[in-house]
C-alpha cells in the first residue's frame, strides 16, 4: 500500500473498491476522506460516511478512541509510521459487533505520511450482543483472547487452547477454523481422552479390508477426513506416552498409513489441540513428551474461565437461554442474576448452561427466579429460597458412588502420570487401574 502518492486520492479510492473488505483513507485527523462501497454498506448504513470523524462512525463516541479508554490504532500509527493492528467493539447496522482494525500509514512522494488506510474485518463468528451461535462476550478477558485468535486464524501454525474444562475450547478452534483460509474444508473434533493404541491407530489413520477381525471393509480415518480443514485433538493432555510419539511421527513427517495397509498417505490439516492440563509442569514430569509439546504449542491461547469475565455474565444469560429454549423468551428475575453471579462455577459456561437448561424446565413462566436455580440432584433445597446460594450441598449417594464422583474429580484435577496419582490416593496402580477402568464402564452404561 505505501507506494500509493498521497497526490492521487481519486487512484487510491479506485483501488479500495476493488477490495472486499472494509476500508477507509482517514487524514491524521481522524477524518474519514474516503471509504469503500463495502465499508459505507457494513458500518455506515449506506449513510454517507466522508467528512465525518472515524470514532464518531465507529464508536459514536465524541472524543478519539484513546480518550474513551480504547487504543487508537491511527494514533500508534501516526507516533511511529508503522502498521497498526487493534480489535474494537464497533457500532454497526446490526447492532455492537468486535471488529479487528488494521492501520496502514500512506506516505506522499517526500516520504512523509499523509493519509491512513483503515481495514476493518468484522469477526463473523463471536458476538459483543447476546447471539444464539458462536462465542459471546464484551469483557476485557474474552476480548483479550479473541485478539489472540483473529492473529493466528489466518495463518497454518498449529493453536493450543489452555484452559479450564467448559471455557468453550471447542467453539473457538471452530471460530479459528472458520475466520481461517481453511474455513470451506472440514472441522474435524477428536476427544484423546478415552483413546486406547488400538483405536488411536484406527479412528486417525483409518483401516484397509481385513487389517483385523471385524474389519469388513476399508475405513477412512479422521486425518483423511479432515483433508483440507482443520484437526481440532481435545483433551490433548490425555494422550500416553506411546500415542504421542505416533502423533509426533505424523506431524514431523506429513504421512501416515492405513492399519494394515502399505500406501503412505499425505495429511493436510491446520491443527488445534486444547487440555485444561498444565503440560508445562508434565514435560518436566516426563509424562507428556518435549518435543510434541514444542510442535503443538506453536501458539498458545488461554481461554478464560467465567470467573475472569464477570461482566459477561448477563450476555452469557441471554444468549443461553436462547439456545436451551429458543421458542420462549425467557429471562432472569434481578434476584436470580445476582444468585448467578455469587456462584463459583468451577464447571464454567458448560455448567452454567446446564444449571439454565433446567431452570427452563423448572420455571412454569416467563422469568426465571432463584428458587429455579437448583441442583437437579438436591431434593431437599427445591423449594427452599435458600437453595439458590452458592454453598457446596451434599446429596445421599452409595459409598461406591461417592467414590466414582471423586476419582472422575481427581482424575480431571491431577496434573501427572497414574502413577503419582496412585500414590497420592495411597493406592497400587493395580487398584487404581481396576477402578479407572470401572469408572470408564461406569460412564459408559
């Protein structure tokens, strides 16, 4: 761009219309001097936009961005003649959408700056208003984490996702996956968490006719599947020790083989893996290798819990509701938004749209109050208006149960290999793998 002379506006307009993206030329005054046809139909409304100033457009706000506590991309830009790059909450057509604005300094035949071309993207799949799709939220955390991720959508290095179990990993490899050149190629999901040798080989790489018994035609593995797309590996952190190195040969090599077949086959997938694990602290205890750790965490996102963005509580409200029962408008009674927001919520936006999802059930009209804020399994507190405070209860369960629910606890809060956690609940790995493998069943009736 910065060869454009600052003489000829009229060519420099002609050439942003050529562009499908927004763009505007602003002077350093914040004076808008041009805009596209896409950037007057997405963010002015099909209003006129020249003459008027770029925060007032954007923000309707009435002093620059700097001044109004959000960075001014112009302003650093201005400051040293470099290419800016910030995400904004804009005021569009459609109501406040994030936006990720790029500044680019124009310089005339002197080689001073004279204009700044603004390129603003708006990021399709997350919502700064209540949405009944995608990721949501406005707080300084989520904001924070989309930057991250408008930055790395584009290019093919491989995302990692950190974070605590129901803080939506999954929805943003989706939303990485979708803002990425990749996004008409498929998304792939595979849950590492309950991936044996033998399944790991079958369900990745795929299977030829008669490789096994029971193998009556030939398989296409999820590598293949994701041809093209994106492989989003969840629960990463799961994976033994001798599946890693499996994954570590296809992700240095780019092959892989069928189970039992002979053809090398080329893999041509954009990754993203996600664990609620600390792999840092298993690299140095052995139980998760160096090398892939190195290969997987190209970029590392951390996506926040619903503790670090209380302000997207009522957004987050709003649009689960709309999710969990979308032919009703149902809301929160004032009361019950506050009963919400004492809440801990260990188990996140996950668990949050699980407590919604039965407060729907629960609630015979239109508002949701506090005595609708229950633990299914909490018999006693149903009708009590104190059920809705955030005290941890108990319910009668079988010894058997009570310690499935802390193993199931201990093995998600446990950050090294079985057999320190076998030591830590003074058991044999014998007996602690007699009771995973219970547990697993368990789950599974």
């Amino acid at each position: 761009m910065a060869h454009h002379s600052a003489r000829n506006l009229p060519e420099l307009v002609s050439f942003l219309d050529g562009l499908a993206e927004p763009r505007i030329v602003m002077d350093a005054d914040y004076r808008i001097v041009a805009a596209n046809v896409a950037y007057t139909r997405e963010f002015g409304g099909g209003r006129p936009v020249i003459g008027r100033l770029c925060y007032e457009v954007s923000h309707h706000f009435a002093v620059p961005c700097d001044q109004a506590g959000e960075s001014c991309p112009l302003q650093g830009s201005r400051a040293d003649g470099k290419t800016r790059r910030v995400l904004h909450l804009h005021q569009t057509p459609r109501g406040e959408e994030h936006v990720d604005v790029e500044t680019t300094p124009v310089r005339d035949d002197t080689g001073h700056v004279r204009y700044f071309v603004e390129t603003m993207r708006v990021v399709r799949h997350a919502s700064g208003r209540p949405a009944a799709q995608g990721l949501v939220g406005r707080s300084p955390a989520f904001a924070r984490m989309l930057s991250l991720v408008m930055r790395v959508a584009p290019s093919e290095a491989a995302v990692m996702l950190l974070g605590e179990t129901g803080t939506g990993k999954e929805l943003v490899a989706r939303v990485i996956h979708e803002a990425s050149p990749r996004a008409d190629g498929p998304f792939v999901a595979v849950d590492c968490s309950g991936l044996t040798e033998t399944l790991f080989e079958s369900e990745l790489f795929g299977y030829e006719k008669g490789a096994f018994t029971g193998a009556t035609h030939r398989k296409q593995g999820l590598v293949e599947a994701a041809s093209g797309g994106t492989l989003f590996l969840d629960e990463i952190g799961e994976l033994p020790l001798s599946l890693q190195v499996k994954l570590l040969r296809l992700l240095e090599t780019g092959t892989y083989r069928r189970v039992g077949g002979v053809e090398t086959l080329r893999a041509d997938f954009r990754l993203a893996s996600a664990t609620h694990r600390n792999l840092a602290a298993m690299v140095k205890a052995e139980t998760f290798r160096r090398d892939l750790y190195f290969r997987i965490n190209t970029f590392p996102v951390r996506t926040p819990s619903l503790r670090e963005r209380p302000e997207d509580l009522p957004l987050l409200v709003e649009s689960l509701l709309a999710r969990v029962a979308p032919q009703r408008t149902l809301r929160l009674a004032p009361a019950a938004l506050d009963a919400l927001a004492a809440m801990p919520f260990e188990g996140n936006i996950r668990e949050l749209r699980n407590l919604l999802e039965r407060a729907s059930l629960l609630a015979d009209g239109d508002e949701i109050e506090p005595r609708h804020l229950v633990d299914m399994d909490d018999e006693a507190g149903a009708g009590d208006a104190g059920a809705a405070e955030a005290k941890p209860r108990r319910r009668w369960l079988t010894l058997d149960q009570n310690e499935y629910d802390y193993l199931a606890w201990a093995l998600r809060n446990h950050d090294g290999d079985r057999a320190s956690l076998a030591r830590r609940l003074g058991l044999s790995e014998r007996t602690l793998f007699r009771k995973l493998r219970d547990l697993a069943d368990k789950q599974d009736d």
